[in-house]
C-alpha cells in the first residue's frame, strides 16, 4: 500500500543565548504551528508545491524572517533546519531555513 502523501519534518536546535522565544511557521500563508528550541514539527503534506515561511513575531528583535519554496512528491520526505544567526557588521539577526539532504 503505496500513501500519497509526503511528510515535511521542520526542526530548531538552538536559539540565541539569553534570548526566549517561538518562531512562527507558516505553510501557504496559513499558521502550522510555532517552533522553539529543540523542537520539531512533523506534517503530513499532500503533493504539490509550497511555500515555507518562518518569521518572529517579536517586533523589538527585528529578526530577519526566511522564505523557501519547495514540492513534495509521493512518500517523499522533506526536512528542514531553521538557525539564528548575525553576521559580523550587522546590527541584527536573521532567520535561515536549510534544507537537510538524507541518503
């Protein structure tokens, strides 16, 4: 028995020391869920393309949010590792999003 759907796995490890907080996850426009640290959002997709948004809500740390477009195949499963970082000379922070390739 073959399934139709595909499983998107979106996981943080860490966050900012000193620094609390949820990022929002977007799927399409609409709030699959929020994500912190060290933990993982599981979510059975069907096929097709999407849109993955993650963003932070608190307006005074002015993080950088992140966009990636992707699509989903039968039974295919796509992972992806949300980080923080600051680069040097920047006065702020940026989400990224990266897409983790397993063999």
């Amino acid at each position: 028995h073959e399934t139709r759907n595909g499983t998107l796995v979106i996981g943080r490890l860490t966050g900012i020391a000193g620094m609390f907080g949820r990022f929002t996850v977007l799927l399409n426009g609409k709030v699959l869920g929020m994500l912190g640290e060290k933990q993982i959002i599981r979510e059975k997709l069907s096929l097709g393309r999407y849109t993955l948004t993650i963003r932070d809500d608190v307006a005074y740390r002015q993080f950088t949010g992140a966009t990636v477009r992707f699509s989903i195949n039968s039974s295919q499963k796509k992972r992806f590792i949300v980080l923080s970082e600051k680069k040097p000379f920047e006065t702020g922070y940026r989400i990224i999003v990266k897409e983790v390739k397993r063999d």
